[in-house]
C-alpha cells in the first residue's frame, strides 16, 4: 500500500485516487473481518493523518463517508430515522457521548 498521503502527492488526480485505492485495498480484505477492521483503521489514521493541510479537507472528509459506507455492517440510514443530533440530546446523554468520544480518541492517539 502506498499510502494515502503518497497518492495525493504523487498523483495528477487528487479527487479519485486515494478512494480507489481505499476500494481495491477493500476488495482484497472484504471478506476476512479482522484485516477489514485493520484496513478500516489504517485508512483512517492516514485519513486523518492529512488534517493539518486544509487543502484535503474535501479528501478527509469523503474519505471518511467512504470508510463509513464500505466498513459498516448495518444498512446505511438514508433518512436519518435510527438517529437524533447531538443537539437534541439531554445535559446528561451529551456528557455521555463526549466521554466515549474522550476515550476513543485518547485511545488512538496515546497509544
């Protein structure tokens, strides 16, 4: 794998290449759950990886809907039914969400 940040550099077309990569790196590992899972993090850390350039935001941030849709193992939901925004939540189910997100990315990033 080259490399999500190595692709953009190092190809003419920024707006396809680092997704077909993340696609043919997919089809490879699609069905053996554990490499699934070790592609889905790795993309995202190299995804991720890119924030500090604000010229790939519209990467990271396509890339992220890409991950998401390839990776999830329940139906995409389309009309936004199974869910509610952050913002109608309760002062408590708030303080519980921001700390699973705390740990997640504390998680990730001081390993």
């Amino acid at each position: 794998m080259k490399g999500i940040k190595n692709s953009l550099e190092n190809s003419s077309d920024h707006e396809i290449e680092p997704f077909n990569q993340i696609l043919e790196l997919y089809k490879e590992v699609e069905q053996d759950p554990s490499k699934r899972v070790r592609l889905m993090g790795k993309s995202f850390i190299e995804l991720m990886s890119l924030a500090d350039n604000s010229e790939y935001n519209e990467v990271i941030k396509n890339g992220l809907i890409l991950i998401q849709a390839l990776f999830e193992d329940k139906a995409p939901d389309m009309y936004h039914s199974k869910g509610c925004s952050f913002d109608q939540l309760d002062i408590k189910d708030k303080c519980v969400v921001l700390d699973i997100l705390k740990k997640e990315f504390q998680g990730i990033f001081f390993q």
